[in-house]
C-alpha cells in the first residue's frame, strides 16, 4: 500500500473512533510503528489529525469562521440551550464566552431572568441589549473578526476583576486526556481567564467535539464541572467523562 493510501486509511479509521493508538494502527495496517509515528506527524502537519503521544485524536471539525458556525448544527445547539439554561438563577454573575453555542443559550433566556452577564462577545451584548433585567458588563480589547470576540491582555485583565458564579464556556475540543483545547490562541486564553475566576465552569458541546483536540491548551477536564452535550447523558461515547467525575446533562 503507498503511503497516500495508507494516511487516507488512518484518516478514515480515526473519523471513526475518534482516537487511534500507534499499535492498533500498525496492527491494522501491518507495518512498522516506526512507519505510523512518521504518517501521524505528516498529517498532524498538515492539520488532518492532532498526534498525541502513543497515537492521535480527531481535530474538531467545526468551521473557523464565526458566519459559518453561527450556521452550524443549529439544532443541537437549541438542544444544549435548553438543557443548560436550568444552571442560572436570578442574582447570579455569569462568565459567557464567545462561542456560538454560548449565543444559542442567551437567545433562550426568559425575559424576566435577572442576571450580570459579563462577556467579551459582540453578539451576546446584542442580545443581551433587549433583556431588561440583565445588567451587561463587556471586556473591552482587541476585537477579532473571526470569533466577533475581544481578546489580549486588556480583556483578561478585565476578567479578573470578578468572581463569576457560573461560567458559561463555548467548547471547541473536550477529551478526557488532552483536557479543553482551542483553536485560536487568543481565544484559548480568555477561557483559561473565564474558567479560573468561576466558581462554576459549563462546557457547551456538540457530541461531534467531544473526543476532538487542537493545538492551544486552556485546562484540565477537571476544571469543568458540568459538561453539556445534545446526546442522552447515558450515551456510551460519555461515559468516561462521567467516571472522571463530570455532571453530564
């Protein structure tokens, strides 16, 4: 087998399990490990997958730009909204990112729920604009065209003024090794920020990120308390999560 169809192979197993293993991959392919750990770099290289020690995971297959994830598996994400929105009570102060996840939550907020929204996200502060009992708190700093977020020193400065009651966290990648990973640097480190000034961290995440990583690291999966997803909590693919000791709705 050439090497193109040997790596177009891998691809397709790891879309699959979502994480392979240099052994099963040389055991699956009959080749050298030396061989797999070579393949696993060229693509890792090239953005297809994220080589890990003793094997690779999927990369997160959401689209970068934010007009083409605002468009994204809109209807899962109303499923995490309206399983997430029973985490906030009025009075609360609330971290809420970016993410487009994080937006589909705001849009399903009641109009009489009285909260401090803080957050660095243009399309949050719209909504949260013509809720009359949420009192707004925005992070200024260097806006990003991609995520429509602030970002830099400034804002994470500005992060460290509270103590959030919950923090409401757009995931890019979960995995139960490799921790919450991002795509963007920038980004990456406003949820670090988020994540460390919370008493209570939710993860939003689409089943399709779950098992994913990417190359900026933000924590540990045990800096999440609540991981939120628009599968049964019982699915197989969680259960891992849930033995680590996450609350899985």
């Amino acid at each position: 087998m050439k090497k193109e169809e040997r790596q177009q192979v891998i691809l397709e197993y790891l879309s699959k399990e979502h994480r392979v293993t240099s052994i099963e991959l040389s055991e699956y392919l009959s080749v050298s490990e030396d061989t797999i750990r070579r393949d696993l770099k060229e693509l890792s290289d090239q953005g297809l997958l994220k080589a890990v020690r003793g094997g690779a995971v999927a990369p997160s297959p959401i689209p970068l730009n934010y007009r083409k994830r605002e468009k994204h598996d809109v209807e899962n994400k109303k499923i995490i909204a309206e399983k997430a929105i029973s985490y906030l009570k009025d009075g609360q102060v609330v971290f809420i990112d970016g993410g487009t996840t994080s937006v589909a939550l705001v849009s399903s907020f009641p109009y009489d729920l009285k909260l401090t929204v803080v957050t660095n996200s243009f399309p949050v502060a719209l909504l949260v604009e013509d809720l009359p009992n949420i009192e707004l708190i925005f992070a200024g700093g260097l806006m990003s065209k991609t995520s429509f977020t602030t970002s830099g020193i400034d804002t994470i400065d500005f992060l460290r003024n509270f103590r959030a009651d919950v923090c409401i966290l757009g995931i890019c990648s979960i995995h139960h090794e490799r921790g919450i990973t991002g795509v963007l640097y920038d980004d990456s480190q406003i949820k670090k920020s988020m994540i460390q000034n919370s008493n209570l961290v939710i993860a939003l995440s689409s089943i399709e990120k779950v098992g994913t990583a990417e190359a900026y690291y933000i924590s540990p999966i045990t800096d999440i308390d609540v991981l939120v997803t628009n599968i049964s909590p019982e699915d197989e693919i969680l259960k891992t999560y849930k033995e680590i000791g996450l609350t899985i709705l």
